[in-house]
C-alpha cells in the first residue's frame, strides 16, 4: 500500500522538508490519517492505491 500526496507549486517548502527532515516527517506536518496512510492537508491531490 503506498499514498501520493500532490503538492502545488507554492508548496516548495513542504516538498524540502520531506525531502531533508530526519525522523517521523509527518510529525510537525498537518495530515490525516486514512487506514494506514497519511495524507497531507496541503495536497492538491491524494491519489491512494492499496
């Protein structure tokens, strides 16, 4: 199972983060949890595929 959290050009910051931060990335990121996936609340589009 895996998630696509679809971010906007304006979120570079976010999409860095992700790409750099150690540990649990979703920590200080504002998401929701679907089954056993985490979707961000910035996303343009959360394609799921399980």
């Amino acid at each position: 199972m895996f998630e696509v959290n679809v971010l906007g050009g304006d979120r570079t910051a976010l999409a860095g983060h992700f790409g750099t931060a150690p540990g649990d990335r979703f920590a200080t990121v504002p998401h929701h949890p679907v089954d056993r996936m985490r979707l961000l609340d910035a996303a343009l589009a959360t394609p799921c595929a399980g």
